[in-house]
C-alpha cells in the first residue's frame, strides 16, 4: 500500500465514521488561537491498556487524525516551530464533544517517510 492509498483509505472512514473536532494552536494566550475542525476517531483507552509506566491515566483519549486535512487547512500556518507543522504538539488543545483536552503526546505515523496519520494522546 502506499502512503497515498493509505491517507486516502483513512480519510474515507473518517468521513464515513469519525467525528468532528477542533484541534486548536494557541502556546501564547497573548495570541489568537489558530483552530481547524475535522473528523477523527475518538476512544477512551481501556483499563488494561492503564499500566503502571505507560505515561496513561483513566479518562485518556486516543484520537486519530489525518494529516490531510490540517495540511489542507494550512494549520495553524507559521505560528508553531514544530518541524512538521501538521503535528500537533504537547501545546495545543483539542476539543471533542465540547470539552477541550490537553494533548499529551502526538505520535506521528509515517509509512515509505510519508505522515500519514496522526495519533493523540489527550487528556481533560
């Protein structure tokens, strides 16, 4: 499979299954924030993937982006100094269900060097 098919793949299930949320670019709140609505997958983890030295806690969420639509959307432009720009980073937020959560850890997944989705870790 190559990249192209693989972020395409994902894109038709998270249109077809995902959910809408707001991932939003603020690390100053002297400045705006920079927000993009899209589809994702959202679950909590289960409690036996809660152990001692996972980093995990009850109420985590795994949510699952595609890196094509926040590079479609130019997020959040040149305000980050994150060497891929389409990665969100521990300073930025995601709203899910009306609640914002703190991003813990983003794992980025490339397949031939190409991102082609994006893994959250996020926290209320």
């Amino acid at each position: 499979m190559s990249p192209q098919d693989a972020i395409s793949a994902l894109d038709r299930q998270l249109a077809q299954h995902g959910q809408s949320v707001t991932l939003r670019h603020q690390p100053d709140p002297n400045v705006a924030a920079v927000d993009v609505t899209l589809n994702a997958f959202v679950r909590d983890y289960r409690p036996a993937e809660i152990i001692n030295g996972s980093g995990l806690a009850q109420g985590d969420t795994l949510i699952t982006l595609s890196p094509k639509a926040i590079t479609a959307a130019n997020w959040p432009g040149s305000v980050t100094t994150s060497a891929d720009k389409s990665v969100p980073t521990i300073l930025d937020k995601i709203k899910v269900a009306g609640v914002w959560r703190k991003i813990k850890a983003p794992k980025p997944i490339y397949l031939g060097g190409t991102l082609v989705r994006i893994d959250l870790v996020a926290a209320a």
